[in-house]
C-alpha cells in the first residue's frame, strides 16, 4: 500500500475527460505530487488503458466509488486491481458485506494492493436530501455512523470533508487513512466548493491527503501552482 505522507500529501484531481489534458498534466504534475486522482468522467470516455498511461506517470486515486452487491464490488476492484492505483474508492453505504469483500478482493493485489477509501455522504448531500431518502439526524451523525460502519469492514481510510477530520480523527484516531477534497489556498476561488479550508488547516486538522482540483489545473502553471502548495505543507 502506499506509504503515509510525512507531510499531508496532494494528491491532483485530474478532472477531465481528455486524454492529452491528462497526460500533459500528469506529466507537469507527477514531480510535485504524490498521487494522481481520476473518476469517472476520464474511465467512462477512455477506459482501462487510459488510465495506466496515467499510471505510468505517477501513484492512481482511481475514484470510481463502487456500490453495488458484494460480488460485483469485489469483482470490479479485482478488474480495477490489474490496473495497479494506490487508492480506489467505494460507498461506505452500500454496507459491511460489500466493504468487506472489497478489501478481502484488494488484498488478492498482495503488499502493493491499493488502500481501499470508503465515502460516506457526499459533500453535496444535505440533511434534507438524506432525509428523503429516510435518513433522519443529519450529515454529521450519518458519516460518523458510516464511518464506524466502513473502517470496522476493513476500509484503510475515509474521503472526507476538512470540517470532518476533526469529529473522524477524535471518533477512530492516527489509524484511518483520510483523504480530503474541498481545498483552496488562500486567495483562491472558491469554484463551486462551499464548505472549503486551506491546505494547511487541513493538514494540521489530521489529513493524511489533499485532493486539489482547480487551484492547481486551472492554475496558468500547474506545476508551479501544485509545487507552491507542496511547499507550505512542508514548512
Ligand atoms: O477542483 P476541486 O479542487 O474542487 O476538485 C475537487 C475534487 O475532489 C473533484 O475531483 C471532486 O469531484 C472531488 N470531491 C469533492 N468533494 C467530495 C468528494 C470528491 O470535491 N466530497
């Protein structure tokens, strides 16, 4: 699995569904970064090959989230396996049965298997959508109930918020691994990200990595931009 980062570590979203704009990327980024994120909008247009071009750059977050039954879960992350990413993600609400078979499936990877992520809500879920969908008592108690649930089946960490690493890291402690989007520097556009923190909040909150999109993408020099942040982590 990929070691922890000393220092937070960043790991650039590449979110777009052109295979030269991800490979200029990843090859300005790969020396300032320590991981490469892809999702579905990249895997949908280009498929498995694409991806291990990118791989060949640099560690995959290969951020798919998987929810399904556990059999096809595990089947998927075997397929996604071949294609050797540091980090796939799941959805911790698909339950302990579907994140188990997912981590039992990505240790068949042997030493080098990717670290297994669950999500638990998404950021773009309020209490009123969960409750629609008969889930009463808000975001906040719903990833801490999904949190307990996903790192008890054996997930390695959690995709989170920056305001959540705080009640996770009080609620589970140093172990989980938690991987952390919605991060601007300071002086930044917000995009369209709500509940934002800086890079070093962040880290000194307790994330472990930094998933940064457009701060470092849509930056005039991305490697410069991505290695500007680099820099604050470490000081
Ligand atoms: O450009 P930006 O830094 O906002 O990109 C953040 C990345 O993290 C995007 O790939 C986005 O899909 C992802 N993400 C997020 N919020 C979540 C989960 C993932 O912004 N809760």
């Amino acid at each position: 699995m990929i070691p922890r980062p000393p220092h937070a570590g960043i790991i650039a979203a590449l979110d777009t569904g052109s295979p030269q704009r991800a490979e200029a990327l990843a090859e300005a980024l790969a020396p300032h970064v320590g991981c490469l994120k892809l999702g579905l909008e990249y895997f949908v247009a280009n498929g498995p090959a694409a991806i291990a071009r990118i791989a060949a750059r640099a560690p995959i977050f290969l951020d798919l989230k998987f929810h399904d039954i556990p059999n096809t879960v595990a089947g998927a992350v075997r397929s996604a396996c071949a294609l050797r990413p540091a980090m796939l993600t799941i959805h911790a609400a698909g339950g302990p049965a579907m994140v188990e078979a997912a981590r039992r499936a990505a240790e068949e990877a042997g030493p080098d298997r990717p670290a297994i992520l669950a999500v638990t809500v998404l950021t773009s879920t309020d209490a009123a959508t969960l409750a629609s969908t008969g889930i009463s008592g808000g975001p906040a108690q719903q990833v801490l109930r999904l949190a307990r649930l996903a790192l008890d089946a054996g997930a390695d960490g959690l995709v989170c918020s920056p305001r959540e690493v705080p009640m996770i890291r009080a609620a589970h402690g140093a172990g989980p691994l938690l991987v952390v989007p919605g991060i601007r520097p300071a002086g930044s556009a917000a995009d369209d990200q709500s509940r934002i923190a800086t890079p070093e909040e962040t880290a000194d909150a307790g994330a472990d990595w930094l998933v940064i999109g457009r701060p470092i993408t849509a930056a005039p020099d991305p490697a410069a931009a991505a290695a500007a942040i680099a820099g604050s982590l470490r000081r």
